[in-house]
C-alpha cells in the first residue's frame, strides 16, 4: 500500500519481513515476519545516537549518549517508560530495539497504551498462539496505525514468549466519565460509586481520590497539551479540550494501576510501557501515578521528532526524561497527522 524509503538507513536497525535489515518502509507485511533477536543487531546499540544524521541521543544533561547507555541504564529499573509521537517511526524503532536488549538481559513485559483492558484475554489468547492474526485484529481493536508502527513489537513478544499487557482504559469508560463532567459531576471521582456493574468497575483505576495529581501535573495538562496535536490517538480526538484534565487522571490512573498489578503479579520481570510522550515527560502522568502506588524504581525515555536533531534545548528537553531521543521530523510519518 505503501514504499518509502527511510533516510535513517545507515544509523538504524529495522525489521524486515524475514530478517533484521536497514530501515525499509515497505508494503505493510500480510504473513507474521520471523523474528530472533540477533546479537549481531543489538552489538550496533553503541553507534546509534552517537553521531548520526537522522537520530541524536541525550541524558538529562545534554550529553550526548548511544542507546547502548540508554539500555544499560533500563536494566536497572524496575520499569521503563518510553514516551513517543505515535506516527513517529524512529520511536518504534526505538521501542523495538529496547524490548529486545530488555528481553536479552532478562525476564520483562511489553505494556502497552494502544491495547486496553478489557481484551487482555484476546491478547493473551494470541500470544499462545490460540486464534489466529485476523481474528486478533478484530478483537482486540488495535489503533489504526498498528501494522505499520505496533505489530513488530507485538510480534517479537509472541515469538520470544514475552507478556503484553493490556494497559489503556478501555475507551467507552473515558468517554462515560467525560460526559459525567459535561453533566455536572466528577467523572473520575464518582466513578467507582456510580451503577456501574461489577464487570465493568474491574477495568476502573481504583482509590483514585487517595492518589491526586501534583500541581506540576495539573499544570503540564493545562499548559503544554492544549497546544499539541492529537498524533492519531483515538482517545485525544474523542475529548474536548475542556475536558481533558478529568479525562486525563482517568486515564493515567488506569495505566499506572495496570502496571503496578502486573509487578506485583509477576515481579520477576521488568515492565518496558510504551505510551505517548505526555503520559511520561517530565516523570508527570501515568508515572507520577505509578510511584504513588508502588515504590518502584522507573527509567523515562521520550522521542522527540524535531528539525534539527543535533541540537538539545536545555529549556525544552532538560527536565524531559532520563534520557531525550531526538528524531528526524523530516522522515515519512506513518500517517498523516490530524
């Protein structure tokens, strides 16, 4: 459907239908790739973000790192958020990649905004190779840009046995809170008292009121997402702007307490969550969320497309994340953003 040179080539692994190459857009893949982790792939981690064209790696500092560092420091979290431009294809490189060095250095889990909760059955029942691909797509309901920009990911998972987790709040929720706000009540805080049954209130962020969000996090909703573009995330072009605050603690409740159950399930394996950059910047959001929850130890790495990727704004990338991944604006978006 699509042919599109990537002028990444020579700084970035990708995945191609039957072996890792150089980054190639191709027609999205009809049959599952074969994928193993290759040491050979993960041994380039050192040269990527260094000195390339298209990709530029920071530390909080502006010191220029590989991703190798990047990894390095993942291994000694406990979680890793990795916060994207969903239509940002370095990103998902950059997800991938990291997966596959947290799965080679042990047990992890792929958490994930672009699934929800309540098909975490279907999820699974893929991963076990129980129903096949096309059934999974219509169940599980994946965003629109799955194939192009998520399903590697996924795929990777299912060939090396590796847990995705469910994360997002179903969205039909988000939109019944935010017409509970539209109509004169707290969405969010009533949420849990409301006639919902019990089926349903098993997908809700629980003791919400007990974990409210900072003033920094208030603030980082009302002054930085207001001006941003949607990026193809169904939930954002559902809410109106007005609306986004409530929406918002919703929603990064919800996926702080997926994953925090997911540790506590299974506390032999690191989490990698993937999820739109707002969610994790600045450690606002669903991690802020996450560390009123659970004492664990987090790792924030955000992808920034940006015309210049040689350059680290301390005003607007030092208090970002642990680390800043600056990507090439100019390469092909995987769909045209809204």
């Amino acid at each position: 459907r699509r042919s599109v040179a990537c002028g990444i080539a020579a700084t970035l692994p990708s995945i191609s239908r039957r072996k890792y190459s150089m980054v190639s857009c191709e027609e999205e893949p009809k049959t599952r790739p074969e994928i193993l982790a290759q040491p050979e792939i993960l041994a380039q981690l050192d040269s990527i973000g260094l000195d390339s064209k298209h990709i530029s790696i920071f530390d909080r500092k502006g010191q220029r790192v590989s991703l190798a560092a990047v990894i390095r420091a993942a291994t000694e979290a406990e979680v890793v958020f990795i916060g994207e431009t969903h239509d940002d294809p370095v990103a998902h490189q950059v997800e991938l990649l990291t997966l596959m060095a947290m799965h080679q250095a042990g047990p992890c889990t792929l958490s994930m905004e672009m699934f929800e909760s309540d098909v975490q059955a279907v999820v699974d029942e893929y991963l076990a190779g129980l129903i096949q691909e096309d059934d999974f797509l219509r169940d599980a309901r994946p965003w629109p840009n799955y194939k192009s920009d998520y399903r590697y990911a996924v795929e990777f998972a299912k060939e090396m046995e590796i847990p995705v987790l469910a994360a997002n709040l179903p969205q039909r929720y988000l939109k019944s809170f935010v017409r509970q706000q539209q109509e004169g009540e707290d969405g969010c805080m009533n949420m849990s008292t409301s006639n919902w049954p019990a089926s349903a209130l098993a997908f809700f962020p629980k003791h919400i009121s007990a974990f409210l969000p900072s003033e920094g996090y208030l603030a980082h909703i009302t002054q930085d997402i207001s001006s941003r573009q949607t990026n193809g995330c169904p939930y954002m072009q559902e809410i109106r702007k007005q609306e986004l605050t409530s929406a918002l603690i919703c929603w990064d409740s919800a996926m702080a307490e997926s994953i925090a159950q997911q540790l506590s399930d299974r506390p032999e394996r690191k989490v990698v969550h993937i999820c739109g950059s707002f969610h994790c910047e600045q450690h606002l959001g669903t991690v802020e969320m996450l560390s009123k929850r659970t004492g664990s130890k987090v790792l924030v790495v955000v992808v920034y497309p940006e015309e210049d990727v040689q350059e680290f704004d301390s005003h607007r990338h030092g208090k970002a994340a642990d680390f800043v991944v600056l990507s090439d604006s100019a390469l092909p978006r995987s769909y045209p953003s809204k």
